[in-house]
C-alpha cells in the first residue's frame, strides 16, 4: 500500500513539473506548452482524445470554457480526484485558459460509440430524457442546455456524446454524492437530485451509444435561454425559478 501511493505521488509531481514547465531530466526537452501537456494526454490520451480505460475523458474539442472551469475546480475543491488537483493546484488563472484553449483548438475525429447493453424500454427512456425531459418529475431535456445535437455550447457547456457510460455514470454519481460541484448556482446537481438509478442508467446508456455528429463543434448558442440558473454559464441561463 505505501509503495503504491509513493507511487502515485511519485506520478503526480512529475506532471506537475511538466505543467509547470520545470525541466525534466531527459534528453531533447523542449520548454514548450506541447511538451508540458504531455502530462495532460499521458492520462487522457494523444492529443487528448480520451484515455483507453473509459474514466479519462476527452479533451480536444470540448468548449474552453467548460475546460477552464474544471480545471479551477479541481484546483479550488469543487471537483476531488488528488492526481488533477496535485498537478494544478499552483496554477493561474491565465495558465489554465491557455491549457483549455489549447484543448479547445484541436478538430478531431470521434471513434464510433460502444453499444453497451439496454433493453428496449430502457433504451427508449433514455432517449426520451435526452431529447423531451420529463415535466412530472422537474427534469429538463438533456439538449435543452447541451444543445441540439448534445455536442456542446460554447464557451461554457460540454458535450455529452462520444465519452464512455463508465465516465458518463461517474460524474452523474459524482454529483449525486456532492463529490463533484460547480460553481453555484449549480445546476447540474439539482438536475441530477431528480434522477433515480433507473433514469441514471437509461440517460448514460443511450448518449454512451450514439454516434457523433459531423461537424461534431459546439454549438454557438442555445435557441433559448437555459431552464436554470447555471453558475458555470451564466451567459445561457435565464435566471428562471426552480
């Protein structure tokens, strides 16, 4: 067991070096923001198209916004996991954005989604709550704030397709726990305060096996403003009582 966190922690001060643009002592280092972000894409994958083990989401792609804002929150408290928060804590803001802008930037193609297992009225429920939401219990369509397509509204709201039902199920749970925060008012986490299992499951097993669309970009802007107030996306919300 002491081994193993040595380990890690061996790990997270490496990144962190890296991110901080200390030289490493390997031959051929370069001082520059694409060799420092090795330390991002060695978890999240080459040019952080996702990690192989369904946990490490995608990066390239996603609005900046949204990216600078969880990585504050990982350095702030808001979100948990001690290898992200070790590597960012001593971070500026200015930093930060140029690591999501960076993300931002890159146009990537998505592999084809997995096809996990949902019987046909699960299936169906997902599909529902994604695209119509459902009015009886408060829960707004997923598209409603992640846009039509579920890829995403710049600057601030991320996409919900192309990433593992692993990943997906975490950060629902994540939330649901009060694991993962944003900033308030957070309107995720009373959105995920309405949902049961069941709905959990169905939501993470339908957008989990749905293609992305092509161009897969962020949308603009929503069509209408956002049901809840949102404290990541201020600029979307209407400020709507709840």
């Amino acid at each position: 067991m002491i081994a193993a966190m040595k380990t890690a922690w061996k790990l997270v001060a490496t990144l962190s070096f890296a991110l901080l643009g200390v030289p490493a002592r390997t031959a051929g280092f370069e001082d520059t923001l694409a060799q420092r972000l090795k330390a991002c894409t060695a978890c999240h994958g080459d040019q952080g198209r996702a990690g192989p083990d369904g946990y490490y989401p995608r990066l390239a792609g996603k609005p900046a916004g949204y990216l600078f804002n969880q990585l504050v929150n990982f350095r702030d408290g808001r979100r948990h996991y001690g290898l992200m928060t070790g590597m960012v804590d001593r971070l500026s803001d200015a930093y930060l954005m140029e690591i999501a802008q960076h993300f931002a930037a890159l146009d990537l193609p998505y592999p084809a989604p997995s096809s996990p297992p949902l019987a046909e009225a699960q299936r169906a429920r997902g599909a529902t709550l994604a695209r119509q939401g459902d009015g009886q219990a408060r829960l707004p369509a997923c598209m409603v704030c992640h846009g039509r397509t579920l890829t995403g509204v710049a600057p601030h709201v991320p996409g919900l397709l192309g990433l593992p039902r692993d990943y997906l199920n975490a950060q629902l749970g994540a939330w649901k726990t009060g694991q993962r925060r944003a900033h308030a008012p957070d309107c995720m986490a009373q959105v995920v305060q309405r949902l049961g299992p069941q709905d959990i499951a169905a939501i993470t097993g339908w957008l989990a096996a749905q293609p992305v669309p092509k161009p897969s970009h962020p949308a603009a802007a929503l069509p209408a403003p956002m049901p809840l107030d949102c404290g990541s996306a201020p600029a979307a919300a209407s400020g709507a009582s709840r």
